[in-house]
C-alpha cells in the first residue's frame, strides 16, 4: 500500500531508505549507537554553521514543543526571569503559553499574523524594559508562513541587552532556510527530526552555545526537561540520562546522509523552493488567494483563503483529496479562513504536479469552475 503524500507541516513523509534505517535494533549503550550520537550532534553544529568549540547539539527526547520548553525550563532562571515572547502567529503565541504554564514572568510582543516581526518596535520595547533576561521568537511562522528577520532582532538584542539571551524556534526552517546564528547572535536555536532534515518524529535538538548553556545548572523545573542536564550526562558519559529513541536516531543518521547527497542546506532549499513556486503558480491559475502578500518569500508552507464560491466546504475538500491520498492541512491564522499546503519533506516538482491535478478535480467535483473568481 503507498504512502499517502503529506502537504503539511509536520509529521512529514520520508524516504524509503530513511524508514528501512529503523528496522533494526541497537542498544541505548551499544558501541555503534554512541557513534551515532556523537556523529548526528557533531553534524547538527556543521548545518548550523557555527563552531563546535562554541555551541553544542543536545537532542531531547520528545516532539517540537518538548525541545522549546526545555530552553524555557533551562535557560531561565528560577528567580528573576523575565521573558519577551515576539509573536505573528499560533506557533509564537505558544512561546508565550509555555511560560505562562511554568510561571515565568514574560510580556508577549504581537504583531499582525500577515506581517513580518518589526525590529524597530522590537527594539523599544528593548529599550523600555531593561529586566529582560530572554527574548523568544519564531524563525519560519508556520501559521502562516512568514519568514521573520531572526539576525536583525537578534542584533538588536545584544545590543540593546547584551546580558540577555536569545532564543529562536526554528522548527520548520532549520536545515532549508539559511541562518546566520553566529551573526544573529542566537543562544538557542530548537528543531525537530521531523521537519526539514526529513527524519522520523521522536526527538527535538538544542543548539545551544556553550557559554550560555554552562550558565544554567540547577535553573529546570523539570527533571526531563533540563538540557543542562542532558548535555552534562553526555559529555561525561556519552549516554542518555533516559531511553533514547533509537529507531528514530537510526533513521536520522540516514537523512543527514541524503541531505548532504542532495547539496546541504542549499539544495534543499531549491528543492523546497521549486516546490514552492509550482505550487503557488498553480494554485493562481485555478483562482486560489494567497493569505500573504507577495512581498512575503517564504517557501516552507503557503496559506491559501478559502474560495468565496458558495459550493466550497473545507472539510469536503479536505476529505476529497485524502481520498486520493493527497494530505492537505487546516489553517491556524485567526483572523481569516484558510487551508495551508506545505512544500517541505519528501516531496518534489512531481508531487506538486500531482497535487494541483488533483484539486482541480476536487473543485470540478464540487462544482466549482475553474478559475474561481
């Protein structure tokens, strides 16, 4: 049976090679998979482009999220934490609802969710509040699928509070997105195995720079979550604290293989970019609206408005083209109806092809003429 084709943010599809790399088993303290660990941490630092004598990779156990909230958990401190949460979208406001549950003192700075981050008005709010100790924010907002201006920000704030630290969810950009960590600045970054890198769901990284990271002993509020602690056990020790998803790490190796097979970062950008504009250009010509404005660049995921046709019904739509095994996802932004499609896993141009010969079914079974007007 084949595999359903998923235009979404996550979880995504994956090779054949990188789903036959799980079947096997490997002991957590195993020879071969202490190699393994050392070999997806060193690589992780190398896709970052940062210096190893400087920052380190810390895989935690756990989805996306996992790996956010152990930053908060970690980077701050018990007493005296004050966080500016930078938002445009669901996955921003998440950071600010996580410190909010830990009861973390923050201030969530919010902008519209079909804008980019300003760095001017982030920087007064720097200005106006000299108590931060971490500024957070999102890299690629997959709500909507706006790229954010990480290095500016993240130069304003070592300027403006060169003691804070600053944090960056780059879940859904990591791996296909060029960043600059070292001249942004950036303490923290957190992604996940199951994003751009193309492996399974099981585990999120840390790239963590050393400096800031020794500076957190004794700060988690949670034993699981402490990625002090989790980057002490392995340096001393080269093991897990807990179980290892091992399967997981197996199939993660294999995909940090077919990336540097496919050009690094650079090439599965254009991969991702091709998609991208196939997509979109597709998609107008049947009539479709883009949620952004084509200032926007982004080429992670694209939200499409829903059609102001009469016979249109997301959830009909939706049901259809999983009915050809075509996964397409609801939207998240709040303030407009919308479907996403993501460009990013193991899809290509041919894909895309597909998938827009599918819609356009869809919409003639629907009774929608093409193009939607």
């Amino acid at each position: 049976m084949a595999d359903k084709k998923l235009f979404t943010p996550g979880p995504l599809g994956t090779s054949m090679s990188v789903k036959q790399a799980m079947l096997r088993d490997l002991g957590s303290r195993d020879v071969e998979f202490i190699s393994l660990v050392k070999y997806i941490r060193t690589k992780l630092c190398k896709i970052a482009g940062v210096p190893q004598s400087e920052f380190t990779a810390v895989p935690m156990q756990g989805s996306g999220t996992y790996g956010v909230e152990s930053v908060f958990q970690t980077a701050c401190p018990r007493k005296g934490a004050n966080v500016l949460c930078i938002e445009n979208g669901a996955y921003g406001k998440r950071l600010g609802k996580i410190c909010d549950v830990m009861g973390v003192k923050y201030r969530v700075l919010s902008f519209p969710e079909n804008e980019f981050v300003d760095p001017v008005a982030v920087q007064k709010a720097l200005k106006g509040d000299r108590s931060i100790t971490m500024v957070a924010m999102v890299h690629c907002e997959t709500s909507s699928g706006v790229f954010n201006p990480v290095v500016e920000v993240g130069q304003l704030v070592k300027h403006e509070l060169p003691g804070s630290v600053f944090f960056v969810d780059a879940m859904s950009s990591f791996g296909a997105v060029p960043l600059d960590l070292m001249r942004g600045h950036v303490d923290f970054l957190v992604s996940s195995a199951n994003k751009c890198l193309e492996g399974v769901p099981g585990f999120a990284y840390v790239i963590a720079r050393i400096s800031e990271l020794n500076k957190c002993k004794g700060n988690s509020r949670s034993l699981s979550l402490d990625v002090f602690d989790q980057y002490e056990n392995l340096e001393k020790t080269s093991q897990f604290r807990f179980t290892p998803p091992t399967h997981a790490m197996l199939a993660f190796s294999q995909a940090l293989r077919e990336l540097d097979s496919e050009g690094g970062v650079a090439g599965r950008s254009a991969r991702y970019s091709e998609n991208c504009e196939l997509l979109k250009a597709g998609m107008k010509e049947m009539g479709f609206k883009e949620f952004l404005e084509p200032k926007h660049k982004g080429y992670i995921i694209t939200s499409f408005r829903f059609p102001q046709h009469p016979n249109f019904n997301f959830n009909t739509f939706y049901t259809k083209l999983n009915e050809k095994d075509q996964v397409i996802y609801p939207g998240k932004v709040l303030n407009a109806d919308c479907f996403r499609i993501g460009n990013i896993g193991h899809l290509f141009p041919a894909d895309m092809k597909h998938l827009l010969a599918c819609v356009r079914e869809v919409c003639k079974d629907m009774g929608m003429p093409l193009p939607l007007t």
